[in-house]
C-alpha cells in the first residue's frame, strides 16, 4: 500500500485488524517502562502457551532489542512481560449474519467530512488589562508580605522552651 500513515486511533476496519503504528508504538513504550525482563527464548516469548508459567495468561509478552552489546552494533534482545493489554474494540454483533438481531448493541464512530472552526469569545481589552494588574499587585504584596514575615522569623516563631505560662 502507498498510503499516507495513519495516526488516527480508531476502531479496526475488516482489513486491518492489528493496531496501526502510533498504537504499536504505544504498547512497546508502555510495556518496556512497567514490564519486567523474563529468561525467555525468543521462542517462548513469542508464543508463552508452550512455557510453564502458571500466570502466563495474565500477562503479554514482548520480545524487545535491548540495549547495545558493549561497543559493537548489535543488541542483546530479551522478553518483557507486561501487563500492558490491547482489546479490540468491536461488538459481537458484527460477527452475525442477522443485520436484524437486537442480542447484541452496536455502536459507530463519528466521522468528520469537513474541517470546521469554532470561535471562543475574548474579553474586553479593558477586563484583560484589569485582570494582568490585579495579579500583578496581588504578587507584590505577596512578595513584600514574606519578606517581612522572613525579616520578622525569629520574632514570630519563636520558640520557647520554657514552663512558664504565657498569659
């Protein structure tokens, strides 16, 4: 195919039925960040049913490059097991052949055929020179506020260790 990539993180079409890149690209990040290094074969990695695991089935499993070995190019490639998942986002309803069953909902994604603008409302010069000063004169006295009460510390937070009472 000579198309454009797709960036757009939609429901699968009938022929596209594994995530696009960007979706890809995601997974591996989300699975090198959160998931741990397993002795792995390339292998079992790949299809974890054949390892003897007991809790294979509540993690995916990434074959990964790793880092690069000392001062050569290659890599030294290991498996990552995460728990990072990827669903497809389909209902049942689409594998009947009865268009008219009412067992199962359907959904549909909304599809834009032109580009549209929205304008938001700005307010008066007036009211953002207003705002801009009020912020500014709320700063300073802020500023002038703590250097007094820093100057005035050790007048202000004393403290006393002795019995007596003070009042």
């Amino acid at each position: 195919e000579n198309r454009p990539p797709q960036y757009y993180m939609s429901a699968p079409s009938p022929s596209h039925r594994d995530p696009n890149h960007p979706v890809r690209l995601l997974l591996s990040v989300l699975a090198n960040l959160t998931g741990t290094p397993v002795n792995f074969t390339k292998e079992e990695c790949q299809s974890p049913e054949t390892t003897t695991d007991p809790k294979k089935e509540l993690y995916e499993y990434f074959w990964v490059h790793g880092p690069v070995d000392g001062n050569t190019t290659s890599r030294l490639p290991y498996c990552v097991r995460s728990t990072v998942h990827s669903h497809m986002a389909e209902s049942p309803a689409f594998e009947l052949n009865d268009w008219n069953s009412t067992e199962y909902s359907t959904w549909t994604e909304s599809r834009w055929k032109e580009i549209h603008a929205r304008i938001f409302l700005v307010p008066s010069k007036e009211l953002e020179v207003i705002t801009l000063v009020v912020g500014i004169a709320v700063f300073l006295i802020s500023l002038v506020a703590t250097y007094f009460i820093n100057a005035k510390a050790d007048i202000l937070f004393t403290n006393t260790q002795d019995n007596e009472v003070a009042y």
